[in-house]
C-alpha cells in the first residue's frame, strides 16, 4: 500500500495559485486590507475577463463558517470597484481551498451549486496533494490553449479514431472525419461506408 501523501499546507495552497494565476495573466494581489472578513491565506486576481478570490482554510469546519465571509468580501468588492454594466461585475468566483476533508460530502456540492452572488470552486485535502492539484482546480479559470495553427487542429481530428475506439469503430470515425475535411453530409458517407444499411 503506498504511503498516504498529506494535503500541502494552505500557505503553500495560496502561493501555488498566485503563481498559477500569475503565470495566465491575472494580475494577483496578496494585500487584502481592502477586503476584511478573510483571512492570511488567501488572494484576490484579476485578468480582463474575471475577479478571482482565492481563500484557504485548515479545516472544514472552518471553511462552512466563513465562506460566506469571503463571499461577502468579493461581492463587496466587485460592487465597490465595477460599475454593475461591466461584464468582470458579473463574473466573479470564489476559490476555496481546505486542508481538511469535508464532514459532509453533500455539504460541499451544495456550497458549489449556490451560484446566488459568485461562482464558487471547491477543494479539499485528498484534492490538493501537489503543486498540479492546485494547478487543475484553477483549470477552470485559465484561458483555453487553442492550437497554434490550422495545421495543430487537423491533428486532434487525426487522433479522434483512437480516442473514440471503446465507442465506435475506428473506420467508421475515420470516414466521418473524412467526410467533415471535404465538406460532405457525414451521415451520407457512413451510410455507403457500411454498405447502405
């Protein structure tokens, strides 16, 4: 049985998503004096799309109490900063991060699903083991990589047999692909394909 890893340390949890933030073009502030209900552990970004909270917290039990409070802050802010017709004043999300592992299961969904005020991500423990942990929860936040050229995308078009092979056969995705480069009915092309069935 392989040892148990710990969840990294929420410090850590905050400098991990500055960088990661960072890195994708936010602008990342750790001076949160404007913002007072949250605690040390925690980050506010900002790109020219979205405001992005970031707080972590040990326990769960402390993250049910105030997650609400950092909510409030964020709201607060975004209401203080951004004129209601501007569109980042309608694109918020609060990231909670935590050590711990939720008491109730059902509990951390319902916080997720309560897209009242903000848009809200949850982590906990067994999700944030390593510094990639960190990194796929923020996925979600990051701009899409998007091919370089046409060339890159005729390559995941290329790849669509494999990745489908569990679901259909590989020659029949492969005369789908075909017909879509030549701008021909799919349907028409599988239906001769396999022979007028």
């Amino acid at each position: 049985m392989p040892p148990e890893v710990n969840p990294i340390e929420t410090s850590t949890m905050i400098a991990l998503a500055g960088e990661v933030l960072s890195s994708n073009k936010y602008r990342v502030a750790r001076d949160l004096t404007d913002v007072g209900r949250v605690g040390d552990d925690a980050l506010l970004a900002e790109d020219e799309f979205s405001v992005v909270s970031v707080v972590a917290f040990e326990t769960w039990p402390q993250l049910v109490e105030s997650w609400s409070e950092a909510q409030a802050d964020l709201v607060e802010l975004l209401s203080r900063r951004l004129a209601r017709s501007a569109p980042k004043a309608w694109d918020g999300y609060l990231v909670l991060f935590c050590a711990g592992e939720p008491l109730d299961r059902h509990e951390m969904v319902e916080i997720e699903r309560d897209t009242t005020r903000v848009r809200k991500i949850v982590a906990t423990g067994s999700m944030l083991r390593t510094s990639a942990d960190v990194a796929r929860t923020l996925d979600l936040l990051l701009p899409l990589g998007l091919p370089a050229s046409s060339e890159a995308a005729r390559d995941v078009l290329e790849g669509l047999p494999d990745l489908l092979k569990d679901f259909a056969e590989p020659a029949s995705v492969r005369v789908v692909v075909d017909a879509f480069r030549a701008i021909e009915p799919p349907l028409d092309r599988l239906h001769s394909h396999r022979g007028g069935l």
